[in-house]
C-alpha cells in the first residue's frame, strides 16, 4: 500500500483538521510544530551563512500594492479579501515578494549596499476550491519560507549560486536527489506576463548561463515561468518514483520596474535593480507530505520529535529510566519514558509503530553497569550500550543531520 501522509500525520501525532476551522486550514500539534520550526531554523541556519537577515510582515494588506505588483489582475479570484468598515478592500496576502518590496522602498540605497537578503517564514492564503484540497499537499493555509535578494544586475549570478548551494545541502539532508530545469515564459502567450521580450530574452540568458556554468544540462519548460519572471525549478523522485517540484529560484525583472526600485550607482545615477526569489521548500506543508510519503514516516533522527523511547522492564526501574531521561534531555536530546503497565514486547511494538529512531530498554543488567540496551528503527539490537558512548553518537547524528 503507497504511504499517504495525511494517515502517517495521523499516526505520528503530527497535524489535524477540523470542520469548525475548516478544509485545507491544517491545525498542527506540539509534535508537528517541532518538526516545522527544526526545518525553518535548518533552512534560516543555511542562509544566514550568507549574509540574510530576517524580516516580518502583516497577513494582509490593501489591494492597491497588488494592483501595482500585478498579481490583482492576475489572481484576484485566487484572493480571499475583507471589506473594512470604511469601505477599503483588504487581502489576505497570497505572497510576500510584494510587501518586500517595500521594506526595499523605504529608504534610498547605494550600490555599496547591495544586495539587501530578506528572509521571511510566514503563512499565505488561497481561495483554493474544496475539491482541490488534499490534505498537506494543496490548502487554503500554507507557509512560505521565503527569501527576496535585491541586487544589480551584475550579481545575479552569484546569488543563484548561493540559493543553489543552500538548496543543494538541505536536500542533501533527506536523501533526495535533484534535477534541474528552466522554466521559461511562452513567447506565445506574451498576454499571460509582464513586461518586455527584450526584458524576458535578458533574464533567460542569465538562467541558461548559470546553469551552464555550473555544468548542468537542463531541460527548458516553455510557459512555466512565473507571470514576472523565469525560474530555476528543482525537480526530485521521491521513493515512489514520483516527480517532485520542490525548491524554486525565480529571476524577477518585473516587479522592481513596477515598483521604481533602485539603487544609486558610481557615476550618481538611480539604476533599476533586479529581486530574486527563493523558497527552499517552498510551502512547509507541501513539503512534509513529500518527506512523509518519501520517509514513510521514519523522520531522520535530527529531525524525529521523540529521539530516544526508555523503556523500562518493569515498574522497579522506573527511577533509572527517570535518571536516563535527564542524562539525555541535558545534552538537548528528545527522549520519553514509556511507562504504560504492558509487556516490555508490547511497548518495543509502540515505540516501533511511532517510528522513534532509538529504543532504549533499562532493567537489572542496565541500571548495575550504568548502559542503555539499543535497538535502533529499522536496524535491529545493538546491545547493551554505556550511556556517554550512546550520547556521544547521537549527538554526532543530529549535529551532521544524518539522512
């Protein structure tokens, strides 16, 4: 039977949703938030190596700025919008590139500035139609962990690399293999984008070259630009052998014209800039149905909200299990003790079935020589274990994020 991750949610405690709220608003456990803010802070430790800073916006935001974006004559139907008391139209923000754009308005810039990197995760909202929902996968309720770069044409191509190198790593991470293609505007259809084919034919160059530079051979996907802009689109198989479009790097040559945004440069003169997109995983939901159904569940020990199940024999090594638990918490390690009146088969079973990495079972052997008896998911009994030794390598595996 295929893993359908709205059933393994259920299982591991992860998400829930409720017809009170509503369909395709996802509710998220302490369990499931966990694993939302260690993928956040992994993505947010990857880009602040490269000189991000964070930033925060409102959810919602006077029609007028996607007037000026583009996106109302695009989407407006797409939009879930509120009549104020005084007669303004307001939105629920489907995106966040516009409001970053004014963050960059706020004041004048100098080349020796740029680029200014704002990174931001924060929710969006679509009218998605009912039939359309599935379960993480498409909702009405969905986090971006977003990124816009603002910089001069001149350092476009080193800050697609940087976005690529971070994409690269975090992927890296789950075992996911990636390819690459270049989804380009359909000249065709020029109705369907903004601006100009000199603007369009300047940024496609820009993404061919990059590519090439980095020695890729990458299939072109005409019509699959954004409305604004061409992108590099990450592609990957899951362990089903379904393709994936994940991460997404986009060249927007549009929305700074839109917007007048400039920088002043040597000679004194306002020079229009360009704004990078970049969202690592793009929607935070979507991503963890492709990493369930992908991992089956079995999250990468980092990344598990219970690290380490102590399982004691009986009642009379509840307090060592208890000493175990502060041993592990101390090194910041997740661990929880199960001790439900059941047979010591029946728990190994329950801590099996959560698909926690580790099991640690404690009795007489245990508490006299001061070890952990270790069964690992998926790997069987590795004996009876020192509790530093076992410390040490589980330390080991979740600071190198072992996959």
């Amino acid at each position: 039977m295929k893993p359908d991750h709205k059933k393994i949610g259920q299982e591991l405690d992860l998400f829930t949703f409720s017809d009170l709220v509503g369909a395709g608003l996802p509710l998220w456990t302490p369990k499931g938030t966990l694993i939302r803010n260690l993928l956040d802070n992994f993505v947010w430790e990857l880009r602040q190596k490269h000189g991000y800073e964070q930033v925060d916006i409102p959810h919602l935001t006077k029609k007028d700025l996607y007037e000026t974006s583009g996106h109302w004559d695009k989407f407006k139907d797409e939009l879930f919008k509120i009549n104020t008391r005084e007669n303004h139209v307001f939105v629920l923000k489907p995106m966040n590139c516009p409001h970053h754009t004014q963050i960059y308005a706020r004041h004048p810039w100098s080349y020796r500035d740029l680029p200014q990197r704002y990174a931001n995760t924060t929710k969006c909202y679509r009218d998605e139609q009912t039939g359309e929902l599935n379960g993480l996968s498409r909702t009405r309720s969905f986090t971006q962990d977003d990124a816009h770069v603002f910089c001069r044409k001149s350092q476009i191509k080193e800050e697609f690399v940087k976005v690529w190198d971070v994409v690269d790593q975090f992927y890296k991470a789950f075992g996911f293999d990636l390819k690459i293609r270049l989804s380009f505007h359909d000249p065709r259809n020029k109705e369907k984008y903004l601006g100009t084919s000199e603007m369009w034919q300047f940024a496609e160059n820009e993404l061919r070259e990059i590519a090439e530079e980095r020695g890729i051979e990458a299939p072109k996907a005409p019509g699959e630009a954004a409305f604004y802009g061409p992108k590099i689109d990450f592609v990957t198989k899951d362990s089903l052998e379904r393709d994936w479009q994940v991460a997404t790097i986009q060249l927007d040559i549009n929305m700074p014209e839109r917007f007048d945004l400039t920088c002043v440069n040597e000679k004194g003169e306002n020079e229009r800039i360009v704004m990078i997109h970049c969202a690592i995983m793009g929607s935070i939901e979507r991503f963890m149905a492709i990493m369930l159904e992908h991992l089956e569940g079995a999250l990468p020990v980092w990344l598990s909200p219970i690290q380490v199940a102590i399982l004691p024999i009986s009642e009379k090594f509840l307090n060592y299990a208890a000493k175990t638990r502060v041993q592990f918490t101390d090194k910041n390690i997740r661990a929880e003790i199960h001790d439900e009146n059941e047979t010591i088969g029946k728990k190994v079973r329950e801590a099996e079935t959560q698909k926690i990495p580790y099991i640690a079972v404690v009795g007489e052997a245990e508490e006299k020589n001061q070890t952990v008896s270790i069964r690992k998911r998926g790997g069987g009994n590795l004996g009876e274990i020192k509790m530093e030794n076992f410390i040490s390598q589980l330390e080991k595996e979740i600071k190198n994020k072992t996959a």
